[in-house]
C-alpha cells in the first residue's frame, strides 16, 4: 500500500499505476448477499443447480455491478493518504463487463490515477482508471472510469 502524508503529495502519483489489490474470492454468499441488497435475484447469480445446468458459463455468475461496487474497497487497499478526513464515491465515466465472473472466482484489481482535479472545501476529484482481473483469465470481470473526492 503507497502512503501518502497529504492531498499535494498525493498528486504526483498522476499517470501512475497504483500497486494491485491483493486477490479475493467472490463466494455464493457473496453474490447471494448483494442480490439480495440490489433485489437483483436473476437465476443466472442465485440458482446454482439451473446455472449449472442451463448456463454456458456452468455456473452461477456474480452481478457485473457487484465488481463495480468493490471498487471503493479495493482502493482502500491500495492507497491511504493520511491528510485525508473524508472520502466520496462521485461515479463513473465509463464502465463494461468484458468476462463474467463464475462463483468461486478470484479478482483483483490493477488502477492507475488518471487525473487529480482540485476542487472546493479543500478537496480534490480523482479520475481513476481501473481493471478487474479474474485470476486465470485474458480478459478482465470489469473496466472502469471510476471517480472519488477526497477533503483534507
């Protein structure tokens, strides 16, 4: 994890990779969890004996926007800025779901800090450029554009 004491410090890290997050297993009680939450219970994520009969992926897959909303924690992993009192999700420039992601999988991600834009209230908007990797795949669970505010 990269340590940052403040916000100007911070902004050299633009055009730069951050370090990548450690892998995580998405279960069954993950996915379950989050239809629940999003009342998103489509048998391809919570029906393992019909996924697994009747899906081409032979399994049940997690929501794409499951990996979307992961990404606020996985950036947790990957940087602290110590200055930093609070931190916003501002949303998302560009998202796609290239591979779904058969339960049991492992993701982590790989993001890079696209832009670093000050904002009012002693903050700042950062444009991050993330990928979602499933361990053993070419393509990725997810890209995304994905924007935060940070305030000192």
């Amino acid at each position: 994890m990269l340590q940052f004491k403040n916000l100007t410090e911070f902004k050299s890290m633009v055009g730069k990779e951050l370090p990548s997050t450690e892998w995580y297993t998405i279960s069954q009680e993950m996915i379950n969890d989050f239809a629940n939450a999003t009342l998103d219970k489509q048998w391809i994520h919570v029906d393992e004996e019909r996924a697994a009969k009747e899906s081409p992926f032979k399994s049940t897959v997690a929501h794409g926007f499951m990996s979307v909303a992961m990404i606020s924690r996985m950036l947790e992993g990957m940087f602290s800025v110590e200055s930093v009192k609070m931190g916003l999700n501002y949303g998302l420039n560009k998202v796609r779901f290239p591979n779904p992601v058969p339960v049991n999988s492992n993701l982590r991600m790989l993001a890079t800090i696209k832009d670093i834009e000050d904002i009012e209230n002693n903050g700042v908007k950062v444009i991050f450029t993330c990928v979602i990797e499933i361990q053993g795949k070419k393509k990725p669970a997810c890209y995304a554009e994905f924007l935060a505010v940070l305030y000192e």
